[in-house]
C-alpha cells in the first residue's frame, strides 16, 4: 500500500517539476527575445539618426549652392544693367 502510495506521490509531482522547469526555461527566451528585440530597435534608431544627419547634411548643401547661385545671378544681373 505503501508503495503504490509513494508511486502515485511521485507520478503527481513529475508533472509539477517539469512546469516549474518549463516555466523557468520560458522566463529565459522570454528574456533573451527581449534583448534581440531592443538590441535590434537599437540598430534601426541608428541607422534613423544616421539617414536623418546624412539628409539634414544634403539639404544645408542644397540650401548653400542655391544661395550662392542666386547672388550670383544678382551679381550677373546688377553687371549687366549697369551697361
């Protein structure tokens, strides 16, 4: 009786032992997703603040040549009506 008792006892608790262990084991690739996931949104900022600079960098120079394109003109213009 003892036995069969002690059998059934154990047969309960395998089941618990392996939740417990499936539910530690889960809380880790739970974990480890997360860190891909923020090391990965992490990547995209960059690349975001690099696209940003590189295009905040292409506007100024724009900006610059059409100044100096634009006095230019004036210059050609105030050149060619003072004859």
């Amino acid at each position: 009786m003892r036995r069969k008792l002690l059998t059934l006892f154990v047969v309960a608790l395998v089941p618990l032992s392996g939740a417990v262990a499936c539910g530690s084991v889960e809380e880790e690739v739970r974990q480890r997703a997360q860190e891909e996931v923020d090391k990965g949104r992490q990547r995209v900022e960059q690349e975001i603040d690099k696209g940003r600079t590189q295009v905040e960098q292409e506007v100024t120079q724009r900006v610059e040549d059409g100044a100096r394109e634009a006095e230019q003109r004036v210059r050609e213009g105030i050149q060619n009506g003072g004859q």
